[in-house]
C-alpha cells in the first residue's frame, strides 16, 4: 500500500481535525446510534478494502441493503462530508506545501516561472526575448457554465472559509485562546455545513449562472490579479533585469455564461443583453470602490503639467480633483446600466466610460506624475495595481462571448432565400453557398426585408444579434459556432452579422469537435483563407476552437487526443503559409475524458509552434471552483499558466518523429474502432448505460440551466458529453477515458514496439501526458465497484456486457502498467495513488449506498421523496471522492 509521506503529515493533522469535529457534529445532530452505525460501517469498509476480507465485504452490503431509507440519506451524507473535509484539507496542504518551498523565492509562492525564465537564458535565449513574449503574452481563461459543479454556493462559501481557519491554525504564535477560538470556529462551520441542504431544489437561471461567474471575480480574481503581477513583475526584473509594462498583463477573462445559447433554450437575446450590462456594472462598481481607495491615499501636492492641463489647473490636492472626475464619470457608467438594464436610454454615452482605453490612459497620466514627483513607490502599489485590473477586466470584468450551433445559421439562411425566391440554400452545394455569402457580405445594401417572416427558434437567433449591435463592443469577445463543418458556417455568422448592423463584427470561431470535422478542420480553414475578401476582413489573425468532450465521445479518447494533436498541427502550418496568426481556443473540461489534466503538463504535450506566446483555454464547473475559490490557488494557477505558457512558446516540446506518428496513426485506428464496436455498434450498450448508471437521473441534478441533451432521442449520440462522462465515473468505471485503449497498446506490444511506446513517454511530452492521465483515470477505476453496480441494477441479458467491460479495463490496466514498469515513476503519480487508497473506504460505502438506493428506485416508481434526496446526495459525495464530475 502507498503510504503519505512525511511532508504530509500536516495534512494527517488536518484531515484528523475535520474529521474529529464533523464525528461529534454528527453525534449532535444526527444522534449516536447513527455515528455507531457510521463507524461500524466505516470499519467493516476498511477491512473489505485494505484488508481484502470478503467477509467484512459481504456484511457491509448486508449492512446497507438493511437500512431503512432515512438512515440511508443520513449516512449517505456523513461520508459525503468527510471526503468535502478531505478536499479542503488537501486543497489546503497543495497551498501549504508551495508557501514552505517559496522560503526563499521571488514571490509569494514558489512559481515553476523562477526556474524557468533561469533556464531559457542558460539555452541561449535573449532576455529581450523572453521580456518581449512575457509582455505581449495573450493568456484567455474563458468561465462557462458547463453543468459539472454539484456544490451549492453556500457550501463552497463555507468552504473556504474552513481553509481560512486551517491557514490560520499554521501560524507559530497562536496563544491558548486563539487557539481554542478557532477550533470553535471550525465546529460552528461544520455544524453549519451539516444543517444546510446540500442539495439544489430548483435549476439555476443563465442569469443566475452569470452572477456566480462575476463573484468568483470580484471576491477571488479581482485581488488575486495584482498580487500575481507583482509576483511576475518581481520574477522579471530579478532574471530579466526589467519590470514589465504597466499596462501588461497577460491574463484576460472572457465568460460564457450568458452566451453560451447551444443547445439551451433558456439562453434568451434578453439573457445576453442583461448578463453584458450586469456584467458592465458590476466592474463600475469595483473601479469606483478603488477610485474612492486612492482618492483618500492620493493627497499629494506635486504633479506633472500633463495631469495640470487634465482640468486640474491650481488645485492644491491635484491628484483628488483629478480622480474625483474619474469617480464621477464612474458613477455615471453604473447609472447607465442601471438604465439600460430596465429599457431607459438615460446618460448619453459620451458622458460615461464606454471605452477601456479612455480609462486607461487618464490613469495613466496619473501614474506618469506621481513617478516623476519622486512618488516612485505609491505609484508601484497603489496605481499600478488598478492599472493592470483594467488591463485585465476591462469595463465588463469578463469579454461575453456567442455561441450557437451552425444548424441555426444555416435555417436562418435557408428561410431569408426561400423567402426572396432564391431557391433553398440547404440544398445548394457548398461552393454555390460560399459565393452567395461572399457576395452579400460585400453588398451595401440590406438582403434581409423588414417584414420578413422568421420562425420563433430564427427571430430568437436575430434577436441576439440585434442585442450585440447595441452593446459595448468592449465587453464581447468571440462569436463561437459550435457543430462546423465548412467554409459557408463562418462565412453565414459573418454575414448575419452585418445584416443585424454590427459595426466591429465579433470574429467567428469555428469549433471543431467531432473525429471527422477535426481531420477536416484545415482543408476548411485552407479554403477559407483562400478567399481574398475573408483573408482582408479578418486581418490577419483567426481563431479556432478544438473541441475535447465531444470528440471523445465520437471516437474515444485516444483517437481524440491525437486527431485534435494533428489537428492543431495542420491548422498551425495552413494558417502560417496564408501569413495569418492562429490562435487556437481549447475546449477543454475537467475530467480527463474530456481533456482535463494539469494545465502546465497540458499546454507542453501541445504540438510544437501552436501556443505562440497566445492561447484561449475553457475552465468549467468544478475547476472554476478548485482553482479560483481561494486566493492562493487562484495566483498559483495564474502564475501555472504563464509558465507553461512561456516554455511551449519559447522552449517547445520536439517535433513528433516519424515512427511514433506512424505508431500512434496505427494505435488511434485500433483504438477508435475498438471504442466505436462497443459504443455505437453493440446492441445492448445503450440499455446497459441507462440501467447500470445513473444517467437519467443526472437531469434531475440540477446543476445547470441547460439540458442534458442536445435534442430527443435516446441514442448516446444526443447525450451531451458532461452527462455521458459524469455517469461513468459515479459507477468508476471511468469508461469513455480509457475504452479502446489498451486493445490499441497491447498491438503495439505484440508488434515489438514496446521499446518505441517507452521511448515516446520518456521523449514526447504529448504521449507522456497522455500515459500519465491514463494512469490516473485507471487509479480511480474499479471494476469491484462497478460489478456490485451490475448485481444490484443489471438485468441477466446485459450481465454479459458488463463482464465484458470489466475485462477491458484489466487488460487497459495490464497493459498500461507493463509498458511503464521499468520507467521512473514520477512523484505526483505516488501522491495521486496515496490519496485515492486513503479514500476508497469513504468512498465505497457511497458507492454501495447509491447502488441500493438506484435499485430501491428503479423497483417502485411510487418511491419516497427521501430516496430522490439520498440519490443526489450519494452522487454528490462520489463526485467528491473522485474529485470531478464530468
């Protein structure tokens, strides 16, 4: 068994505290028969798990099959909230353990950046150079909504705050009292945690989505931005000899909630307008807050002539008159959207800030005065730090960007040409499509009539298009068409937006997602940048999205991992030789079925020359909340990606040998097909999954305003991918993360290529990456769990498929640990194993409760509201154990 190591025994500590405070909570309120019973049931798991006593195993179910439905729920949530307790300690002890390496570092926390910037000088790079893609750095984390966040608000709250108290429990100096003061603070929390309904009653709105997406913002993101540049600033001026520019900075937020209309009805135009303005107040709000900050520190006499001639003239107290003003124009920005927000026109804009760079500058010359009146230090700590949130943020905190499938375009075209008797532009040919689009974009004047009749699901589409003619353009980003396949889905988005009068269109961003669309993503941006009116519009730089999820879903992962590889490589060569920059958007998700894994391991398994210096990257659900709920991770990940971000610019991964594209060309076919014999081509499968996962009842989660399915039907191929995912872990089966894998390894094996696999993992950081989240995923899997699924929930004709299923995930395993058994082991792998053995007894009883409970259910549809609530509670503390969702 791996066993934590010393440096984890302040992690023991903590995990005992939580766990010690949350027994005698639930002694308190739920009664000591319960707590005995949790104990019993706690140890009768470690001896059936650690153990391996088929004894205590066979009890432990006899135990819970006995359970009356109520003490089903109340334990269901006592193991929940232990492994909560366990992630915070852990979440806590990552924090810990970078402070104690940063003892002697450059900034706050250890930053891998420190080693790094050392490193690129000793290879030879300039320190211009590497100053240089430090200050141009184009970093774009975009905040969705993708459904995978099972935690109410409150409980992440609360949380944190637990966090709070165990950083605090650290410091050497704590006196008996203060002592004994937070040890009560933490039991009142507990206690807090366990009276509050951890489930959600009702879906949130996108609006409601949206407002979760600006607090992560002004509560989080909006401190720890400036402390991550004076880290940065710090990193650069010790290494490169410079500080960077005052108004660099390379993180950028942009969001989809609000936006993000593919497949979900309830994404409105009237969602997008009042999101956007929402958006644009709160961010006016936060500016006025810290204008008020400097107008009470900024008190100083001597300024410049520049900040004189700003209608300061011989003011005694410049710098107050002249952030006075600021604060007033402020003050008027957040009362025009407090009209726009109920239908009034009100302030004209030219009296408010409807432009980031106006901001920009008039703080600047602020900053320009006080360093040339010997104010060097309050300018660095009190201006630049509002200075680089502009930068960041923007007047709209967040750049909101479109999204909508292609499908919808391309109605909307088909009934704006039947309606002019133009024929059906769904049954044209692509090059009759692409000459018509081409021409009506260049065409002055209207093609749409104004009384033209559109269908509900169409005038929804113009609706939202006539919405973005009228926001700040400043505060949108990308418009993102999910689902494309050709030339003509850019070219319509780009044609709909001039009809709907946009006068700076968004730039289109197709996403490519699907096997076939990404091997064909470069004969289709290869066309388009053929055409000389499309190269022109876009001025040479386009963006492309490559899609994780579903890809993954289509082919498996295996054949997704290196189709989006190549993918990125072909859209990287296309772009460069029609001289236009490319940059590429990563659709990715948290689990590792949908492109999840460490960021900095991540973005160096890319291809070499696709992340220049500039990337966009989705975070969704739950990793919004592991990596920005706490100020300290939030600058440890800022700080993660500009490192990597910098060493796959300036110091990329080798290019791909022949032998090993031959070989994975070979893998991705057996692998693909392997996955696909199971998936779409065995008859049983999708009755399988609906019977022994608790798919259906995923929907009634409530944990996103979208539904679970793209359109009706009950093929896998209508299941969004965050279902699809999320029901296979709660079983830990972890099946779309590794089917058809190891049958892809095992040929290699028997092939002789052994030496060629071990050769890639130890050389190519992309196949590295790949083994490496393979390992994690087969670490999490347990096929004992997922046959106690079958006994309790499959029918005797699907048992087969399930045995099945099991024995490739051994094989998967087998072959898997026989490719790296005589490769270093790396230290994360072993923490990584560490914390999965110490959960599976907490684990299993969940999985043991929400396989009786599924069975109860399924039994009698007239079932008690209390095995509804102990379902969703059971399928929340699993997503804890295995620390994602989908």
């Amino acid at each position: 068994m791996v066993k934590l190591d010393e440096t984890q025994t302040p992690l023991r500590k903590d995990i005992r505290l939580l766990g010690e405070i949350l027994g005698r909570t639930l002694k308190a309120q739920a009664g000591e028969r319960l707590y005995e019973r949790v104990e019993e049931i706690r140890a009768l798991s470690k001896a059936s798990r650690n153990d391996q006593d088929e004894g205590a195993a066979q009890k432990l179910r006899e135990l819970i099959r006995g359970l009356d439905d109520e003490d089903t729920l109340t334990l269901a949530r006592a193991f929940g909230h232990f492994l909560n307790m366990a992630n915070i300690a852990e979440n806590y002890h990552s924090m810990r353990c970078h402070r104690n390496h940063a003892e002697d570092a450059l900034s706050e926390q250890y930053s891998k950046l420190e080693e790094l910037l050392p490193e690129l000088v000793e290879q030879g790079i300039p320190k211009k150079e590497i100053l240089e893609t430090l200050s141009r750095m184009e970093i774009e984390l975009v905040l969705t909504a993708h459904p995978t966040e099972v935690k109410r608000r409150t409980l992440i709250q609360k949380n944190s705050k637990i966090s709070s108290l165990l950083a605090k429990q650290d410091r050497l100096n704590l006196t008996p009292f203060e002592q004994a003061e937070l040890r009560s603070d933490l039991e009142i929390l507990i206690t807090a945690i366990w009276q509050t309904d951890e489930i959600r009653r009702s879906r949130p709105t996108p609006v409601e989505e949206a407002k979760w997406g600006m607090a992560i913002i002004e509560e989080i993101l909006w401190e720890a931005v400036p402390r991550y540049m004076r880290s940065l600033d710090r990193i650069a001026e010790q290494t490169l000899g410079e500080k960077l520019p005052i108004d660099c900075c390379p993180i950028r937020i942009a969001s989809w909630m609000g936006g993000d209309r593919d497949g979900n009805p309830n994404v409105t135009a009237e969602v997008t307008r009042e999101v956007s303005l929402r958006s644009r107040w709160m961010a006016a709000d936060l500016y006025h807050r810290e204008i008020n900050k400097l107008i009470l520190r900024l008190s100083m006499e001597n300024c410049s002539e520049e900040l004189r001639a700003c209608c300061v003239g011989d003011a005694r107290e410049p710098y107050r008159v002249f952030l006075r003003g600021i604060r007033t124009k402020m003050s008027l920005t957040k009362k025009w959207c407090e009209a726009r927000l109920t239908g009034k026109k009100g302030i004209p804009k030219t009296d408010i800030y409807y432009n980031t760079d106006e901001l920009l500058e008039q703080l600047k010359i602020c900053y320009r005065s006080l360093k040339e009146n010997n104010g060097d230090l309050i300018a660095d700590r009190s201006l630049l730090s509002l200075i680089r949130r502009v930068s960041c943020f923007g007047l709209s905190l967040a750049r909101l960007d479109i999204r909508q499938e292609a499908p919808r375009h391309e109605e909307a075209i088909n009934a704006i040409t039947e309606y002019l008797g133009l024929g059906s532009y769904k049954e044209w040919d692509e090059e009759k499509r692409q000459t018509f689009l081409i021409a009506e974009c260049q065409n002055r004047r209207p093609l749409i009539p104004a009384d033209m009749p559109f269908t509900p699901e169409q005038q929804e589409l113009m609706n939202t298009l006539d919405v973005v003619a009228t926001l700040p353009r400043d505060g949108l980003g990308a418009y993102v068409i999910s689902m494309a396949g050709s030339p003509s889905d850019i070219l319509a988005v780009r044609l709909l937006q001039k009809e709907a009068g946009i006068t700076r269109p968004l730039r289109v961003v197709p996403l490519f997602e699907t096997l076939a669309d990404l091997e064909n993503c470069g004969k289709t941006m290869e066309r388009l940048f053929s055409i000389p009116w499309y190269a022109q519009d876009i001025q040479g730089d386009q963006e492309v999205m490559i899609g994780y999820s579903d890809s993954g879903k289509d082919a498996g992962k295996l054949a997704a991992s290196w189709a989006q590889y190549k993918a990125q490589e072909t859209l990287t060569r296309v772009a460069k030789e029609f001289g236009i920059r490319m940059n590429l958007f990563h659709g990715r998700g948290g689990s590792v079925g949908r492109g999840g894994g460490p960021v900095e391991h991540a973005l160096l398994a890319q291809a070499p020359g696709t992340v220049d210096g500039r990337i966009r990257v989705t975070e969704q659900g739950e990793v919004i909340q592991q990596k920005y709920s706490i100020p300290d991770n939030a600058v440890f990940n800022l700080m993660q990606y500009t490192a990597a971000v910098t060493e796959a610019t300036l110091a990329p991964p080798p290019v791909a040998r022949p032998e090993w594209r031959e070989l994975m060309d070979r893998m991705s076919d057996i692998s693909c097909t392997a996955y696909r014999d199971i998936v779409r081509d065995h008859p049983d499968f999708v009755k399988y999954f609906r019977q022994v996962t608790p798919e259906q009842e995923l929907g009634r989660l409530y944990i996103g305003s979208r539904p679970a399915k793209r359109k009706t039907g009950r093929g896998i191929e209508s299941l969004r991918a965050i279902p699809w995912v999320f029901a296979w872990t709660q079983i830990r089966l972890m099946l779309p993360a590794w089917l058809g894998i190891g049958e892809a390894l095992k040929a290699a094996v028997d092939d002789g290529k052994e030496p060629v696999l071990q050769e890639m993992i130890e050389q190519w950081p992309f196949f590295y990456f790949f083994m490496d989240m393979l390992d994690m995923v087969l670490c999490k899997a347990d096929a004992r769990v997922a046959e106690y699924y079958d006994d309790c929930l499959a029918s005797d004709e699907l048992k087969p498929l399930g045995r099945t299923l099991r024995e490739k995930l051994a094989l998967t395993k087998q072959t898997a640990e026989h490719i790296v058994k005589n490769l270093p082991v790396k230290t994360e792998r072993e923490t990584l194993r560490a914390s999965v053995l110490v959960r599976n007894p907490y684990a299993d009883p969940l999985n043991l409760l929400q396989g009786e409970v599924l069975r109860r259910i399924k039994k009698d549809e007239n079932h008690p509201e209390v095995l509804e609530d102990a379902l969703m509670v059971t399928i929340a503390g699993i997503s804890a154990a295995m620390k994602n969702t989908g």
